[in-house]
C-alpha cells in the first residue's frame, strides 16, 4: 500500500520505491521528482485550511485519515458552509498507477488535480489567485516553497506538484 517513503535523510531517487511484481507508474516522476521538503509543503498545504475562501475547510475535511482518506459521514461530501457538494470524496491510495480522477474521470493528470475542488463553490470555493496571495504573505510558507522549488517565489505550478507529492 505505501508506496512512496519519505524518510529523513534519503535521496529523491530512494523516496519512492515500486513493489516487485507491480506495473511502471503512470505518474511522470521526471517532471516532478519526490523529495522530503514538498512531500513536507504538501502536507502542510492538504491540512491547512486556507486553502478554502472562508480559512474553514482543508482537503482534509473531505479526504481523513480516520476514514481511508475519504469522507464516510455523509453521503456527498460537505465543503465551506456547510454546502453538499456533487460528489463523495475519492480515497486516496496508489495514485501513481492512475490516469483518471474523481468518479467521472474527467481529469488525466494528478498535478491540475487540486484545481477541481479548491475552485468549486461547494468544496473550497477559491480563487487559485486569492489562494497563492494568501500563501505569499502567512508564514512559513515562502520559508517551505523556497526549501521545496528552490525559491520563494509561490506560483499554481509549484502548488500543485507539492500536493501531488503529498497526495503520491
């Protein structure tokens, strides 16, 4: 089941490890090599409930650790006041292997994912340039990008490989 390590100490090329026997990956690692700081900013980003217009609801709310990383008390999952959204959040296990996401499949690449809920106004209900302005200026996160990308500089692209990262 875990696939991806991320232990102190240990190179981006150990931190994610295919079981023998188990198909290539379809996520592109090249373009988005796992390391310790954005499995780290990822974490930080999937919990934190800023990511949502009114600073009330993470990915999290949605996607609990208690619940195999989905939502189990409510038939649809609830976003920002309170509002059911159209669907129950997908699990999130061996996402590597995937090349469709949500029950439609309607997204094919797990870096835009994010997008989807955090723009819907029945789940996190932002505006992605509301969402990096908020980043930019609450501590630490400039500290986190800068440790994770390299920089600072807080922009959509790095946002979303940090959660990818994380979600991976």
């Amino acid at each position: 089941w875990i696939v991806l390590f991320l232990v102190s100490g240990i190179s981006s090329e150990k931190l994610f490890f295919i079981p023998d026997g188990w198909p290539v990956p379809v996520y592109d690692f090249q373009q988005n090599p796992p390391t310790q700081a954005k499995f780290d900013l990822g974490r930080r980003l999937f919990y934190d409930p800023i990511l949502s217009a009114d600073s009330s609801t993470s990915c999290s709310s949605c996607h609990s650790n208690y619940n195999a990383l989905t939502h189990t008390d409510h038939a649809l999952s609830h976003g920002i006041n309170d509002h059911v959204g159209k669907r129950n959040s997908m699990t999130l296990f061996n996402l590597a292997w995937k090349d469709a996401f949500f029950w439609d499949g309607a997204v094919h690449q797990l870096d835009v994912q994010a997008l989807a809920p955090l723009t819907d106004s029945n789940e996190l209900g932002s505006k992605v340039n509301e969402v990096m302005q908020r980043l930019k200026t609450t501590a630490p996160y400039p500290t986190l990008f800068k440790k994770a990308f390299g920089r600072e500089e807080i922009n959509t692209q790095n946002f979303l490989k940090a959660l990818a990262i994380f979600e991976l």
